[in-house]
C-alpha cells in the first residue's frame, strides 16, 4: 500500500519562497504613505489676500480722488472729498476697480496652490436641485430679515448706506451693483475662498459661522454699526453659508444672495415711488 507524503518543492519554487521571507534585522522597504488631503490654500494665503485687499482699497481709492481732482481742474478748490465719498457714480466704480483685484490675486493663489480648475477648486460646481429653489430661498430670506426687523427695536438715525440714494439714477445704480455683482464677489471671497479654509480646519458649523460673522463686519461700516443691522446681517450669511455647506457648490448662495438683493432692492423701489422718494 502506497503512503502519499509530502512532497519537497521544486528547487526554484524554495528559493523564490526564501527571497520573499524577511531576513532578521535586514532594513524592510518603507509602506507607502497614506494619501492625504490635496494640497491647497491655507490661513496664511487667506492672510495674504486680506492684506492685499485693505491696502489696495486705500490705493484705489486714493487713486479715484486724484483723478477726480485732475478732471475737476480750476474747480479743485471747490471739491468737496468728503461729499464725493458719498456718491454713488464716484464709491461703485471705485469698488468695482478694487474688487477687480481682489478677485485677480484670489485666482492666482488659488492656481497656485490647487491643481484643480478655479471653478472647481472654490465649489463653481453643478449644484443639487432646480436653480429656482436657490431663487426662491433668497426671495424667502429676505421676507423673513423684514419681519425680524419688526420684532428688533431699529435704530432711528439716518445710516451711512442711506447717503448714497441721492436720487433715482444713483438708486438705480447700486440696485444693479448689488444684485449683478456684488453677490458673485462677495460669495467667492467668502463662501467660496474662506469657507473651505475654515471647515478644513473646524468643520461645517464652524465655518458657516464663522463666515456669516466676518461677512455681517464687512457691512457694518454701511449700517453704522449698529449692532441690531449686524445681527440680521449674520442670520442672513448662516443661511448663504448653510446653502453653500449643504449643495457643497457656491452656486447655490450665490443665486440666492442675489435674489435676496434683488427682493430688498424692489420693496424699496415701490416704496419709493419707483426710487422718487425715500423716507430716510
């Protein structure tokens, strides 16, 4: 009777299982790492762009000042600065020029540091849902600010935003400013090149919060600082931070921040006899 036995490997398979086997105190091969987040901007870029942008808004509009005085010509000595920093055909263009150069050193950080495409690196991605939702939520969200305001005790003193309404064409003017353009800029600075920065670092909560507060101090100035004008300016940017945190794309915030622009922008206009007549 045969007894079958282990058989001894073939010569070649025994020395390729010895070169697999690791030799006591022989160096072993590194594992590789685990891959980690994608490079891309930080607190200090956000640092950079911030310094950027306060002393190019002193040079811009330093800038606007003295070409208005070289147009100005012999009637120099009759120009009164303070007076031009509140008209609307003088502070838009001025702002126009500034945000232009913020939002230039803000693409080139963000191609510098991120491999992706601009758009896709801040979020200007194809949002979830109908692009009327977002439209409707802006238009519900400034419903919901008028009606906070009736709860709160406002300020009866005139505010500086108030000034630049001098008349139909300036109401006009900042009308078409703040819902063209002023909700693309100020999402992508906020929404778009902050928020990243701040829920790498804390997390969602953190970040919408924490970018509703700096964006309720960015127009203070307008309001006077008037601490009832700020705390509905941080509900207003929770909700845009919370659209933006949810949709994970800055589309989204930005069709509702302009919505939301546009509806305030259009109470005012009926309340005013079509910008005739304002009552501040």
């Amino acid at each position: 009777m045969e007894t079958n036995l282990p058989q001894d490997p073939p010569p070649e398979q025994e020395a390729a299982a010895t070169e697999r086997q690791p030799v006591p105190g022989a160096a072993q091969p590194a594992a590789a790492p685990d891959a980690g987040p994608p490079d891309t901007w930080n607190y200090l870029d956000v640092g950079v762009v911030t310094l950027f942008a306060l002393g190019t808004q002193i040079l811009v509009y330093l800038g606007g000042l003295l070409v208005m005085l070289l147009l100005a010509g012999s009637a120099a000595d009759s120009l009164h600065y303070m007076e031009l920093m509140t008209k609307a055909s003088f502070i838009l263009p001025a702002q126009l020029v500034w945000w232009t150069l913020v939002f230039w050193v803000v693409y080139r950080v963000v191609r510098a540091r991120d491999a992706r495409p601009f758009p896709r690196a801040i979020g200007w991605v194809r949002p979830p849902g109908p692009v009327a939702a977002y439209l409707g939520a802006g238009v519900a969200l400034a419903f919901s600010v008028a009606g906070l305001s009736r709860l709160i005790p406002m300020p009866k003193q005139k505010l500086p935003i108030e000034q630049l309404f001098r008349d139909p064409f300036s109401a006009f003017l900042i009308a078409a400013f703040g819902v063209l353009v002023a909700p693309v800029i100020e999402e992508l600075l906020f929404r778009g090149f902050l928020y990243p920065v701040m829920e790498r670092a804390h997390g969602a909560f953190l970040a919408v919060f924490g970018t509703a507060s700096l964006f309720s101090l960015m127009h203070a100035q307008q309001y006077g600082w008037n601490w009832q004008n700020l705390l509905l300016l941080l509900f207003v940017g929770v909700v845009f931070g919370a659209v933006r945190a949810f949709s994970r794309s800055l589309v989204p915030s930005t069709l509702a921040h302009a919505a939301y622009n546009f509806t305030l922008f259009a109470g005012l206009y009926f309340a005013s006899n079509r910008f005739q007549h304002f009552n501040f």
